[in-house]
C-alpha cells in the first residue's frame, strides 16, 4: 500500500475511535457539567449506544444530529491534520490537536464555555509532543515560533476581550495559545490567515444568523468554534491561499 494513503486509513480509524470519546465527553459536558470519556450512555435510558452513534441499543432512542455528524467529520479533520503537519514527527502531535479542538468546538457550540479541565491538559499534551516532534524533525526555529505564535495569539485575544467588555470570553482567549502554536509552527503568515479567516468566517455566520432570526441581537455566539476552523483551515489550505495570494 502506497504510504500517503496507509497514514490517511490509519489517521481515519483513530478518528473514528475517537469520535465515540467526543460525544461521551460532549454529552457529559452538555447533560451533567462531568467528565466522561469513553462510551457516551444514551440520555434518556442510560443504555450504550450503537457503532454510528445514532440509537441506543436497547431502546432504540434516536439521539441528536451531532453525534453522526462527529463520526464523520472527525476522521476527515484529523487526516487533514496529519497532512497538513509540516513534517512527519509532529504528525501525531497535529493528531491530538484536532482531538483536542473537536472536543472543545462541540462543548463551545453545547454550553459556550470551554472547560479549563480539557484545555489545559489537552494544550499540555499536544504542545509537549508538537515540541519534542519539532526538535527531533531539526526544526528549533519552528518550535520557537510555535510558541511566539502561541503568545501572539493569545495577546491579540486577551485585548480584544478587554475591549470588547463580554462579548469574547475569556475561554476563546486561552484558546488562541494552542490554535496559535500549532499555526505558527507552520509559518507567521499561516497565524495571519487563521486569525483573519475566524474573524471573516465569524462574522459572516452571525450576520447569517441575525437575518435568518436563528438569534437575536443581544445573544451570545460561541466563538471558539471560528478560531478552531479558521486554524484548522490555514494549516491544511493556508499555504495554497497564500501562494494564490502572493501571486
Ligand atoms: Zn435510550
């Protein structure tokens, strides 16, 4: 089998394995505000729930669209991810963070708060093996930009909610540090196109969702969610925006 598409079906498999602890934390965010990581239990009955994550066995309830929509799309994201890692070493790393970030967009989306308990382990673990994948690839100047970028990110985060008194939280602040590092060990100009399309992407979404009346004006919209696509979007797409771009 050809290598490139040996790494997709393994990358794919681990996303499908880990989808099912996505929406069993999800749900133990959303249902009870606890932690829970492995076989997400049916919210009406309690009993497991079958390999699509569609039904319950048991009872055949029918759970919601999110858990589906899970299955499938993060197998996609973290393949993207794993080609989209600059180098081969820190292709696991680029593994956990779409794990981390698919966790944390559908807590964001659920209760619009992101759990400190899953970002700050999640951020240690996957800035610990993007480091040491970094430094074993050769690439100390990608490291220390991945960690300049990480800080950049957050900054710009952490002044924009102290301008805008509410309308940011402070979740999507400590959020930029990992988004941040794992564009920036790309390249300073992937970090522009991440932080630029979250905004533009953003945005448009909620003047999308004003006019169709989805929310009213004064509601809040998570915002994680639009960092986390506009990231994931400048490491798997930002190098050919950028060449387009550049002319
Ligand atoms: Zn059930």
């Amino acid at each position: 089998m050809n290598a490139d598409l040996f790494l997709a079906v393994v990358v794919a498999l681990v996303g499908v394995v880990l989808a099912r602890a996505v929406v069993a934390e999800a749900d133990a965010h959303r249902l009870r505000g606890s932690d829970l990581w492995w076989n997400p239990p049916c919210p009406t009955c309690g009993d497991d729930l079958n390999v699509f994550l569609s039904k319950c066995r048991g009872n055949r309830h029918r759970q919601r669209a999110m858990n589906v929509l899970v299955l499938i799309a993060l197998p996609v994201l973290l393949v993207l991810l794993a080609f989209g890692a600059p180098t081969g070493w820190v292709v696991p790393a680029y593994v956990a963070f779409g794990f981390m970030a698919g966790v944390l967009t559908v807590t964001d989306i659920d209760t619009q708060l992101i759990p400190n308990r899953i970002l700050v382990p999640g951020t240690l673990a996957c800035g610990l093996s993007l480091v040491i994948g970094g430094l074993f690839a050769s690439m100390p100047g990608a490291v220390v930009r991945a960690l300049l970028a990480g800080i950049t990110y957050f900054v710009v985060m952490f002044v924009l909610a102290l301008v805008a008194k509410g309308a940011l939280g402070y979740g999507d602040v400590k959020l930029a540090f990992p988004l941040g590092m794992f564009v920036g060990f790309v390249s300073w100009s992937h970090l522009g196109v991440a932080v630029v399309g979250a905004f533009l992407l953003g945005g448009l979404v909620s003047v999308l969702l004003l006019i169709t009346r989805r929310v009213r004006r004064t509601d809040a919209i998570a915002f994680g969610p639009f960092m986390v696509a506009g990231a994931v979007a400048s490491i798997v797409f930002g190098s050919a925006f950028l060449d387009w771009y550049r002319g």
